[in-house]
C-alpha cells in the first residue's frame, strides 16, 4: 500500500501514550495541585514554582485565570483547541508545549487520561493547571521522547482558546449517543425520525477548522456504522484511522458525495438509503436493500 502524507488534527505527541525506556523516577515528595505555583505573563510562557522532586496521587485541576465562561463546557467528545506547557514533576524538565507556536486541535478523549480529565467542565478563555500522577499520564513505560521517565508525575499549564459547538440536528434523524468514553456507540430513534428516507443526509455534529476535502483527495476517517435508523451496529467504532481516496470506488457513493466539502476536524453523520450504499448487494452484517447510518470523524486529508 502506497504512504500517503496526511495534514490533519494536531494532536500533540507528548499527549499521546507511548512506550520507551527509562530508569525509575527518584523518590519525591506527595503534592497536589496547591503545591504548584505558576505565573502565566501578558507574553510568553508560563512558569512554575515548585519543590521537586514531587509526585501526585491523583489528576487535580484548578482555574488559574478564568475566561469569560461561555461557549460549551468542554466533555468527553468535545473538539478543543489549546495551547500547554508540560513539565516533569520528578526533575522540573520541560516534556513539551505549544504555547508560542499557537493551538493545537484535537478531540478531548484522544489524549492522555489525566490531560482530558483536567480540562472537563472548562470553557473557551480559561487558562488551567493540571497535575497528573503516572498513571494517569505515561504510566510505567514513559514517553516516546524519554522526556518522562517510567512513574514519573507530570503538570500542564492549558490555555482553552477554543471548544467547537455542536451543532443542531433535526429532529427527523436519530440521535447520537457517545459511550462512557465519550466515542459514539450506536443511534436512537423516536417516532419523529424519518421512515425511510429516500435522499444521502449530511448533517454535521462539531464542525473542524481544517481543510475541505475534494474530490480525489485521500481522506482518513474513524466511523461508526448502523443499520437505520437504530437497528444492528456493523461497524463499532473503534477510533482507529481508515483511508480512502474520493471519487475512485474504494468507499460507498454515499461516502463519496457525503465526505465532499466537509472540513478535517468535523464530525458527521451520514444517512445513506440503498441507492447509495450496497443496493441489493448483501454485506457482512448488512441485508441487501438496507439503508445505513454512520457517525464519521475526519482525521486527515493529504
């Protein structure tokens, strides 16, 4: 299979858990989030004071500078924008930050435990620390840059700049419902959903900031697929990337003109009647003649 470069979601890589090697972090000091002092300047980064080397117990968070408290609260499946500085609680070491550079966009349950347990509840303009024990961090492997060794507790200093909307969905359609983890898990339908619908329905969730997709794009996606309106799951969502070049029969029509002029970032659902799905072509899980649901995310386009 060919490799294709991709342009997406920033997600940043000292948010995501990955294994490496280290030695075991010094014995420190039990703390909570009121034993870090941190001042975040009119310009440039914040700084932080505390005695190291520390460890927490638990992921505890605290508003350092509120916003102006509007907007949605951020949850499990929400889109965010940010910008953090991470350090290591055990040696004061910077593990990362973004903070000059500008945001990074991603959805919130996509990244480090205690980093999206820190921000729940939060608003656009509020600036956050968080302080997180290893194992709601890198847990007993560390980060792939060895900036955080194996045990190691970690503190990030957030500034939300902003959390996506969701949007408004007709009543004629069937509800999303998102899972303790806060990823879609199947749709619900009550008596104003549409029968059976004879037209592709498009009708966007979070709307991303990313870039359009085209035809002849290769879009990689993360989905969930039901049978309509709320019947059998064929496709569980498993948040795993799934590529596809538009416009070149590797995905159904309805994909095919659904996905197109939607943005990197979004997430979607799609109603698909037969016309545009499989017809009367039976599927693995799938009748022949059956119209589908999807719940899409846009990972990337290249």
């Amino acid at each position: 299979m060919r490799r294709v470069a991709l342009v997406g979601l920033v997600m940043p890589l000292v948010l995501l858990t990955a294994a490496c090697s280290g030695s075991d972090s010094a014995p420190a000091k039990v703390g909570t989030v009121a034993s870090v002092k941190v001042t975040i300047p009119p310009s440039g980064a914040p700084t932080l004071n505390f005695v190291s080397p520390m460890r927490f117990t638990t992921t505890e968070s605290k508003i350092v500078k509120a916003g102006p408290g509007t907007g949605p609260a951020v949850e499990l499946s929400s889109l965010v924008s940010v910008r953090y500085v991470g350090t290591n609680a055990t040696d004061q070491g910077p593990i990362g930050e973004n903070w000059t550079a500008g945001p990074s966009t991603f959805y919130v349950n996509s990244v480090v435990k205690g980093f999206t347990d820190g921000l729940l509840g939060k608003h656009a303009g509020d600036e956050v620390l968080i302080t997180v024990p290893a194992k709601d961090a890198f847990g007993d492997t560390g980060n792939i840059q060895s900036t955080v060794r194996p045990g190691d507790s970690v503190i990030y200093v957030v500034d939300i700049t902003n959390v996506a909307p969701v949007e408004t969905v007709p009543d004629t359609v069937p509800t999303l419902v998102y899972d303790a983890a806060g990823n879609p898990s199947k749709f619900t339908a009550t008596d104003a959903v549409t029968k059976d619908p004879k037209e592709l329905g498009v009708y966007p969730v979070i709307k991303g900031d990313g870039p359009a997709v085209k035809v002849g794009d290769t879009v990689s996606v993360a989905y969930f697929g039901q049978l309509y309106p709320d019947k059998d799951v064929f496709n569980a969502w498993t948040g795993q990337p799934f590529p596809a070049k538009l416009g070149a029969s590797q995905v159904i029509e309805g994909w095919d003109k659904g996905l197109l002029g939607q943005t990197v970032g979004s997430r979607l659902i799609l109603v698909v009647p037969p016309d545009l799905a499989y017809k009367d072509k039976k599927q693995p899980g799938i009748p022949a003649n059956s119209t589908l649901i999807f719940a899409i995310q846009i990972l990337a386009v290249n």
